[in-house]
C-alpha cells in the first residue's frame, strides 16, 4: 500500500478544507445530550449539507448515491472533518456506517433505491436491533421470532442496547426465521419500520447519564418480507457483513479524535507541569505511537476492503481488539494527568470520555469475542473447547 498522497489527493484535501472554514462557523451550538429531538434534527442537518456538498456517502459506491471515492479520500475526509472539529455522524451512526453500507453491499436495487438516499440526505435515522438481554456476544443465541403470514412477518421479541431507537425511522433487525434450525443458521437481516403498531421504546440511561440505548419489545409487529435483506435464514451472513463495517471502518474517525484528545491532553499536561516528569513522557509516547499505529492499520483495512468489494475483512477484529484496549489507556493517562480533580469532574470531557471508554471492550463485539475471531480466522488455531 503506497501511504504517500498523490498530487489529486492534495487538491482535494485543500478544497475539503476550504469548505470546512467556511461552512464550520456558521454552524448553530450543539444541542443538550438529552435533548434527542434537538440532536437528531442536528445530526441530520449536518448530514444534509454534507450532501449538498458533495461529502455524504463519500467512499459509497456511485450505483449506492456516493462518489465512489478513493480510500484514500475517504481516509482524508474523516482526518480534515476530525481536526476541525466538524460534527460526528452522531444520530446518523447506524445508518450511515452500518446498515447503509450492508443495504449498498446485499440489498435489491428496489431496496437501495428506497432506503440509501434517504440515509445519504439525513431524512431518515436506523437503529440498531441485534442485541437481546440472553444474546449479546453469543448474538447467535437470539429468541426473537418472526414467523412468516403471507406477505409480511410477525415478529415478537426483546432486543437491548438498541443505538437511537428513540429517534429512528428504521430498524436493523435479527430475527429467528427457523427455530429448529442450528442457532447460527435460521436467522434473518430485517428492516422494521419503527413507527409499525407493536413497537415499545423504552430508554437506557448509561453510567454517564446519556440515552443513546434503549430496550425495544415487539409484540405481534408485522414486516413486509420485501424488507429482508438477503435471503431468509440467510440472516447470519448478512449480520457478518455488517459486523465487518462495524468493526472494520466504523471507529476510523474516532482514531482521529483519539490523536487529537492525545494532544490536548499532552498540552494540559506542559501547561500544569505534569510533562516534566519522564515516566508520564514516555506514557504519552506510547500513546502516540499506538494511535500512529492503529492509523496505519485503518489504512490497511480499509484499502483491503476497497480491493476486495467494498466489504471489510477480518482484520477489523485486530483493530478492534487493540483499539478499544488502546482507548481505555489514553483515558487512564487522562486522570492521571488531571488529578481527582479534573478526572471526576462531570462538566468536563475528559470524565465523560473515560466513563465512555470502559464500553468499547463490550460495543461492537467483546474482546474475549474478537480475539477468538483473531485466533480462528487469521491464526487458523482450532476453536476451543
């Protein structure tokens, strides 16, 4: 992989840049955390602006309403946004970064043409629906049942931790199609729409106040089977291509973020005089050099996905294995850099991005998870016993 940046890739970062100074100052303040209406409204915005730009679904094929960027492109788009502090995909997560991208690889093109423009423009906002409260690594092991009647499904079931459910249109759902079937067979990808009759939200609040999860029950809601993405029973292949993005690409702008969070937490520590001692040093190098590190394995990853379709690969889990490890390590260095004091002051971002931190071993997949895909997938060890 050549790491250099050609001559276009430049003139494109520069006009990025030029967009971002002028569009970034004129943006309104950003809502309360717990004002998901005002949030949402936000996210989509922003999300529209990118559109109008040019910006939204950069690396998404053309046929799927992107560009078809390079990854390299993409890679500079989520590096200029980070640093000048544009606004994350927030409400638009799951639907950008998740079931987008699994609709452009495995949907119709009658699906395609129905739900990734909307996702492009921010007209619309997914959840996700694959977690239940006995299903959570073991996603395999899910009980929600959607038994077929005609042309629709009719799905009962618990599903948790489910991202933005209370401010989405759609739902990525699993559901078990096959109840004797092996649990890893007899699945399906759904799209549930959330205003159906059935549907209860009730919301979570995290450890640091937030509700960004919720806990959905399903009682008797009937989804049209046009809205199964792939095959039915077919659903455990299609939950892998989405666990690839998820694992794969969607954390790449984080790492910037990371990087960024590093700096200032460096500058904190000159400001205070904590730098002058050589063990915190050589910490924060450390630090360095593994975000420098994962960056470049986000350059791998994603120039692999571009040359294999589009889909990332396995080694998503490596970088989210090291990842997620590396995360909770800055926010340790965090506290030690601002005492008691600074590290459980609420009011401040360093507190709620530690108290974030502790998640990413589970989100996304645990690591006791990823390590055994590391070691049966990439390693060829045989799985245990």
């Amino acid at each position: 992989m050549d790491l250099a940046y050609t001559e276009a890739e430049e003139e494109f970062r520069g006009r990025l840049r030029e967009w971002l100074a002028a569009v970034l100052p004129g943006l309104p303040p950003k809502p309360s955390p717990d004002d998901w209406p005002a949030r949402r409204a936000y996210d989509t915005a922003w999300q529209r602006m990118l559109y109008d730009a040019g910006y939204a679904g950069l690396h998404w094929p053309e046929d799927a309403g992107g560009r078809g960027a390079t990854p390299t492109q993409h890679l500079i788009f989520l590096e200029e946004t980070e640093r000048a502090g544009a606004p994350y995909v927030g409400a638009n997560f799951v639907g950008l970064l998740h079931a987008g991208p699994t609709v452009a690889a495995e949907g119709t093109a009658e699906q395609r043409a129905r739900w990734l423009p909307p996702v492009l423009r921010g007209d619309e906002i997914w959840c996700q629906g694959f977690s239940e409260p006995d299903a959570g690594s073991d996603l395999a092991a899910l009980r929600t049942r959607a038994v077929r009647d005609g042309d629709d499904y009719v799905v009962s079931g618990q599903k948790i931790w489910t991202s933005h459910a209370e401010v989405a249109d759609w739902c990525e759902l699993l559901v078990r199609t096959d109840p004797g079937a092996p649990k890893h067979r007899g699945i399906s990808w759904l799209a549930m729409p959330m205003d159906a009759p059935g549907i209860t939200v009730r919301p979570l609040r995290t450890l640091a106040g937030s509700t960004e999860f919720a806990e959905v029950f399903l009682d008797e809601v009937r989804v049209p089977v046009r809205n199964r993405v792939g095959a039915e029973n077919d659903g455990w292949r299609v939950t892998m291509v989405t666990l690839s993005f998820e694992r794969g690409t969607a954390f790449v702008g984080e790492v910037v973020a990371c990087r960024r969070t590093l700096e200032a937490l460096a500058a904190e520590a000159r400001r205070t005089g904590r730098w002058d001692d050589p063990v915190l040093r050589r910490r924060l190098g450390r630090l360095n050099a593994e975000f420098r590190a994962l960056w470049r394995l986000t350059q791998w990853n994603v120039s692999e996905s571009q040359r294999t379709g589009g889909v990332p690969g396995i080694g998503g889990s490596v970088f989210k294995l090291r990842y997620s490890g590396v995360r909770q390590e800055l926010y340790e260095a965090a506290a030690e850099v601002l005492g008691a004091e600074g590290a459980f002051d609420l009011d401040r971002e360093w507190a709620l991005g530690r108290l974030s931190s502790l998640s990413y071993t589970i989100a996304a997949g645990t690591s006791q998870i990823q390590r055994n895909i590391v070691a049966e997938r990439i390693l060829g060890l045989p799985k245990g016993r």
